[in-house]
C-alpha cells in the first residue's frame, strides 16, 4: 500500500507552480482537494507519495516555492 502526503499552500499559483516542478523531477503527484482535516488559505493541495516527503521539502526549499505546510495522511482516520 502506498503512503501518501499532501501539502498545503496558501495561493493556487503556488500549487501550480510546485506541480509542475516536482512533474518535472520525476514526482508522481496529483491535484486533490485540501482535505477536511487540514486548514488551508487554498482549497486545492498536491497529493504526493510519503516516501519521497524529504526530497519533495529539499526540492521546493531549493526552488523557493512556498507552501504552507506537509501533512501525511493516514488511510484511516479516526
């Protein structure tokens, strides 16, 4: 079973913009909804797998694009 994250921003075009850099790195990721659980200035987050949350933070550190925060989301919430 694949683990997954999800990272929050605070506007659409930082979504955006971390989508398509970490596509073009090799990330499999996807537009999801930010999640109930979370709080977020943006209603869309990016779905990612967990195993690759370390390099993903580097890579965007690196990139200078901001979000808001990384979050691992458990398969099943209490």
């Amino acid at each position: 079973m694949t683990l997954h994250g999800v990272i929050l921003f605070h506007t659409t075009s930082s979504v955006l913009r971390a989508e398509k850099r970490l596509i073009k790195e090799g990330f499999a990721t996807r537009l999801v909804p930010t999640p109930r659980q979370f709080s977020s200035d943006c209603g869309i987050a990016l779905r990612f797998d967990w195993n690759d949350h370390e390099r993903i933070t580097s890579m965007l550190g690196e990139e200078k694009v901001e979000f808001d925060a990384i979050h691992f989301l458990d398969a099943n919430p209490v």
